[in-house]
C-alpha cells in the first residue's frame, strides 16, 4: 500500500491512505446535478454506500458519528467507521459542539475520506440539549469558527461542509442566508440545506422549495439541496426548481437503493435486480455484515412488494440462510450464483494523530455511543409497525436516521 503524506498548517505530518477527490471540481463536472446519499445513523454504512454507487450516487456520507466519542475511544473508531478502496468520494459526518472537537475529528479520519462535515441538521431534542444537530444553528458564531478551524488546520483540498436546515423564527430566509454567506467566506466547499426549519421536523407538507431557491442563488459554492426525494422525479424536479448543485436522498434510498439510477427512471419499489446486488454485497461481505443491518435493508428495500402475512414472516427471519431461502422461495430472487471475491476493507489505523489531552474522557471507552447499535432503532421499529399494520407512515419521523432519540 502506498502511503501518502501531506503538511498541515500547524506542522504536522498527516497521512493520505489515497489521493483526496476534489469534491469541488466533482460538482462541476456534472451535466446534471450530483447525486447524494445522505448521513443516515446505521445506515449509510460501507455495505450500503456500495449498494447505492452501483445504482447512480456519486458522492456518499458516512453516517453521523459523534466527535466526542470518536476522538477519545480507539473501539469507537474502530466500530463506527468503515471504508474499502471503492468507497470514495466520501465525505464523514460528525456532530461536534465546538471547532476543538470537530478538527480533533478531522485530524483523525483524514487520511481515508475526502472531506468532513459538520451536521447542523438533526432536529431531535436529546441533539439540540447537548448543542450538537440544529442546537449549532442558535450559535453561528461556533458554526463558523468550526469552518475556519479546518481550514486553518487542514489542506485547502480537503472538503469540509455544513449541512443545515432553514432557520427557524422571525425572518428565517433572510438569516438563512447570511448564515450560508458567512460560511462561504469562511471557507466552506460546498453546503446541505435541508428544506425545513428544526421545529418542521421532517412533515412532508413543509417543505420549502421556494426558500432553497433563493439560498442557492445567494451562495458561489455548490448547494446540494435535501427534502422528500423519494424517486428519480422528484430528485430532477428538486433539482429544476431549485438550481441546486446537488439533490440529496436519505429514506427514499432505503426503500429504493436505484433511486438515483436512471436505468429505473419510472421505478417506485427496488428492482429486484437491486436486491440480488444487496444479496451478492452481503455475501462478499460475509461477517463483516451483521445480520440486523442486512435484514433492516431488506425491509426497507422489499416489503412494499409482501403481502402481510409475508411480512410478518420476514419479520421473524433470524440468519441469511432463512432470508436467503424466503426471497428465493417467494421472489425467485438469488445471489447472482458467482463465488463472490471476499469485500477489501480498508485496516484503519489513528497512529498519525494523538488527540490533545484535554479531549480525552476516562469513561469514553465505557461510554461509546448514547444508542445502542443492536437495538433496532426508532425509524425501523416505526417503519415495521406502518407496514404490518397498513397505516401509511407518509409522514414518519426520520429522527432515527440522523441521530437516535431513544
């Protein structure tokens, strides 16, 4: 493996696992507009990003990890972040309460991504109380000192980004917009506007379109813009109305991981030439994979295609061999049948960089994370209710994918 070295401001010898892509010039090399899989907590894993590039994403977030854990605790490293050498462009996300936190967070992922971002975006209370998610957004002075911190510390060619909502109260667009402004001047490579305010939540009817319009004509840099893309339309009429650089997907990908493919403009469900190629990542991955997340995915991905009592069925699976023989049974759907070559995974090492002192914690290897990841979650737990029970879920709370509320 060949090992890249780069300077940092502050003197500082970082390592490049690989060459950094220019996330900059990626936006502009799109006829069209980029292609987003958004920071999806459990999720938007290694597993699945490798799923969603083969159907059309171009740029993909890991999911949101908290800097705090991630800068005192070797296991949460470890169990929280994953790549592979076909897993980039990648940006990491990172909710952090200060610049302090957030470069020690950069410093640390550097050498396998391609830039960092900072998530201004979950609106779930326990976020906002702790000052991480749309807490920041009452304190853009931080905001934009996080910005100017990278860009003090790190190289000019490494991403760093926001990703934001509309701000909330009495002259929301227009404070907004100074906002995006102020971040831009202090460096940012591109932002992410979530086209609600905190208090909208995820409400499917609040959508402001109109708003993330007029912030995307206030910026120079790239705007991906995010809200209710559920299909290819709905991602090119987002893009249409807004002039956005980007269009983002977060649950429209877990239904349909081909969201973004253009093979499958009409599709409404996964094709189930996608769900072999989940079936196939699963394979190679072996038990690298664990088996709640490639069962959560399916179900995403294909109960809209059960009939109830399949569901619930499906529901009480236990390992890959049942799901395996149930899709194979009921769907005709096999692995491709290719002794598949076992997944690379990227060994990733933090020896490059000791976080100052004063960030350590004693109880951060006790403490890794404030949700559990064997539990299944707020969002799926609701997703799986909707569908056993035919009560629509138009409107469900997306909380659990971009931090946990339990």
């Amino acid at each position: 493996m060949h090992v890249l070295f780069v300077y940092n401001f502050e003197s500082m010898l970082l390592p490049q696992q690989r060459p950094h892509h220019d996330i900059a010039a990626l936006f502009a090399a799109q006829p069209e507009f980029l292609r987003v899989s958004a920071p999806m907590v459990r999720y938007s894993k290694l597993e699945f990003r490798r799923l969603v590039r083969l159907n059309g994403v171009q740029l993909a977030f890991t999911p949101m990890m908290i800097s705090d854990s991630i800068n005192n605790s070797e296991k949460a490293r470890q169990n929280e972040f994953t790549t592979g050498p076909d897993d980039q462009p990648l940006v990491a996300q990172f909710a952090a309460k200060d610049a302090t936190e957030f470069v020690t967070s950069a410093q640390l992922i550097y050498p396998y991504v391609d830039g960092i971002d900072l998530n201004c975006g979950c609106p779930q209370s326990w976020a906002m109380a702790k000052g991480y998610g749309c807490g920041l957004l009452r304190q853009p002075e931080v905001v934009r000192e996080v910005v100017q911190q990278v860009r003090r510390t790190l190289p000019s060619d490494f991403s760093v980004s926001v990703k934001m909502r509309l701000l909330g109260g009495e002259s929301s667009l227009e404070r907004t917009i100074e906002l995006a402004r102020q971040l831009e001047q202090a460096g940012a490579t591109f932002l992410t506007l979530h086209g609600r305010t905190p208090a909208q939540k995820h409400s499917k009817d609040t959508l402001d379109i109109g708003a993330m319009s007029e912030v995307r004509q206030s910026l120079r840099i790239p705007l991906i813009v995010n809200g209710n893309v559920e299909s290819w339309a709905d991602a090119c009429e987002l893009s249409e109305k807004t002039g956005a650089a980007g269009v983002m997907a977060a649950r429209g990908l877990l239904a349909n991981p081909a969201l973004f493919n253009s093979a499958y403009p009409e599709a409404t469900t996964t094709p189930s030439a996608c769900v072999q190629q989940w079936l196939d990542i699963a394979e190679a991955a072996g038990e690298n994979l664990l088996f709640q997340c490639f069962h959560h995915h399916l179900t995403f991905m294909w109960s809209a295609d059960m009939k109830r009592s399949l569901r619930v069925q499906f529901n009480s699976l236990a390992t890959k061999s049942e799901v395996l023989d149930f899709l194979d049974d009921h769907y005709s759907i096999r692995p491709s049948g290719i002794s598949p070559t076992p997944a690379i995974y990227t060994p990733c090492s933090y020896t490059h960089f000791t976080p100052p002192k004063h960030a350590r914690h004693i109880a951060a290897e006790n403490d890794e994370q404030e949700w559990s990841s064997k539990s299944d979650g707020k969002f799926f737990t609701e997703f799986r209710k909707h569908q056993l029970t035919g009560t629509g879920g138009e409107d469900l709370e997306l909380g659990g994918l971009f931090g946990e509320d339990e």
